[in-house]
C-alpha cells in the first residue's frame, strides 16, 4: 500500500517513519524537536512528528507506544490507540506521558511511538428491543475468570 507522506521543513532531515524490522506491525516515528524537550516525571507533552499524511478511505493510522520506552523508562502514548483519522491532513503529534519519577529527555529524531495502518468499517446501527443471548451475558469486568 502506498500512502501519501508530507515532511514539514522541521522534520526534513529526519527519517521517514520506518519498520525496524521485516516483521514489525508498527513503523517507528520520530520526534522533531528542534531543541531537547524535557518530559518531567508526571507529566504529558504533546511531541511534533514533522509527518502529515493522507490515509486512504476505510483505513486509519494508529499511534501507539514503543514498548522499550514503555519498559524502560516508564514513557507511553497516552491515548494509546489514538487514531489519526483519512480526512486529517495536519502534523501528527504524539501525546506522551511520563508515569516514571524520573524525568526524560525527548531528544531531535528519538523514537517516540510506532504507526499502524489498519482498515476498518463505517457501521449503521440497527435498533432493537434486545439482544441475542450468549453464555457470558452482561458479565463484564473480570467475568471470564483468570
């Protein structure tokens, strides 16, 4: 599939969002940061990618949290899935989130999230007096046991 990709003049010496390897769902994207920012213990900054893109109809693009900076230093994508949705055509930014006491630094070209491609579908909703039956039923939360 190939997919439309805008570089801002910020990001320009940047790598594309790229695959780090042959089988990896997510392509791993890069902050463009023209200084190092720092993401304080506790808190959330929103991250410039320098990427636009114009996904396809029926498909969307999702943020996600690289999960070496996740395990190691306590740092996710906060709305993680966010999507990005086929008709936004601004910069993707990452909301990151610092859930470690220690601060981090979010250096030019770091590796903050990973994108995915993926399709979905539009539905219609179809009202009804009730639903079908299964086993499970309303149990929810923890309900199918361990």
């Amino acid at each position: 599939m190939k997919i439309d990709l805008q570089l801002l003049p910020h990001a320009a010496d940047l790598p594309l969002p790229t695959y780090a390897s042959e089988g990896a769902a997510g392509m791993d994207v890069c902050a463009a940061v023209n200084e190092p920012m720092i993401l304080a213990a506790g808190k959330v900054v929103m991250v410039p990618t320098g990427v636009c893109v114009a996904i396809p109809r029926g498909y969307e693009m999702q943020v996600r949290s690289r999960s070496g900076l996740a395990a190691k230093q306590g740092v996710f994508a906060l709305n993680s899935p966010g999507t990005i949705d086929s008709d936004y055509r601004g910069e993707v930014k990452v909301i990151l989130a610092n859930f470690s006491s220690e601060d981090v630094i979010i250096e030019r070209g770091s590796r903050i999230a990973q994108l995915v491609v993926a399709r979905h579908e539009n539905v219609q909703w179809d009202v009804v007096a009730s639903l079908d039956d299964t086993h499970r039923g309303e149990g929810g939360f923890g309900s199918t046991g361990r």
